[in-house]
C-alpha cells in the first residue's frame, strides 16, 4: 500500500471513530443485490461514506438517501456459496401490485444503474451541508455530495452493502430459498 492510501485509510478510521462517518452496524462479508422497475423519491442526497465488516474492514460506499420512496416490482437476492451444498440463493420480491414504501430509508451502495431524472438538483455540494434528504443524510466536510427535491429512476439495479429504513412497507411480500445461483439481476 502507497503512503497516501495508508493516510487516506488512516483518515477514514479515525474519522470513523470519531462519529464523522455513518455506521449503524456491522456489514456482512456479503453484497447483495435490488432491482425494482422503478423508484419515486421525495428529498434525495447522495454522498460517499465508509461501512465497516466485522473484522473492522473499512468498505467504501457511495450512500442514497431518500426521506420517502416509493418502490414498484423489488426484487433482492443474495446468493452464499456453502461447502458441499454449493449456491443457495435467498430472494425477497414485493411491490408487484401496490408499491413497496419506506421512510428514510439509507441504502450503501457499490453501484447503481438506471435511466433516472432528478427535480432542482445540486451536483457538487458539500457533503457536510445537505440538507434535502433525511436530516441525519450527511457526509464529511470537504466531500463531493449531490441532492435534489425529487428522483425518479426506472429499471433500477444496485449492488450494495446495507439497507436502513425508518419504516419500509413491503406490500405483496414473497421471501423465499433456493439452490443454485438466482439474482435480480
């Protein structure tokens, strides 16, 4: 590792210890991955943050939040690969017929694909001084952030870390088990 990437994690870290960026809990060892044939959103910001492993791992995400969001025809898996079983595959789908709802809702993202378009938005504002997400949707000062009053993406896929919501109603709710490998997408 180069001097300025061990400062750079060295800052993280003790930014992290310090309370400066976002970590409610402990990520798995595992992305997953959400589909949804689109999102409606009301007070969107953007910016990037550090989630942490178990093993005290730092993992750079790109944060979404969202104060309300309306999602139609969701779809999340992630598969776990087990010693002898192989691929199992854990599927959740909602919002087939009324939209899946959440409130504040947080997602840790690795990446994020769509056709989207957003309503007054802010591309380059510091990530410290957000302020049209949910109140605590904010990164470290000096940060690249973008927000806007509105979103609206379609054929949404994302990879990520960690999901959190204030409240998330998932209408039409279907979980399920399989083996072999199933994603979204």
């Amino acid at each position: 590792m180069t001097a300025p990437a061990v400062a750079v994690t060295a800052g993280l870290g003790i930014a992290l210890a310090q309370g400066a960026l976002a970590a409610s809990f402990a990520v798995s060892g595992q992305q997953f991955k959400v589909s949804a044939k689109s999102l409606e959103g009301e007070g969107f910001a953007q910016y990037g943050s550090v989630d942490v492993n178990a093993r005290q791992e730092l993992i750079p995400v790109a944060v979404t939040a969202i104060k309300e969001a309306k999602l139609y025809d969701l779809c999340q898996s992630v598969v776990t690969t087990l010693p002898v079983i192989g691929d199992i595959s854990l599927n959740l789908t909602a919002g087939k017929k009324a939209p899946v709802e959440a409130s504040n809702l947080f997602v840790d993202a690795t990446q994020l694909a769509g056709d989207a378009e957003f309503t007054n938005i802010e591309i380059g504002r510091d990530a410290s001084t957000l302020d049209k997400g949910p109140a605590e949707a904010q990164g470290m000062q000096d940060l690249f952030a973008q927000q806007a009053d509105k979103v609206s993406i379609s054929s949404l896929q994302q990879t990520a870390w960690a999901t959190n919501a204030g409240t998330f109603k998932l209408s039409g709710l279907n979980m399920g088990i399989s083996k072999g490998k199933k994603e979204c997408f």
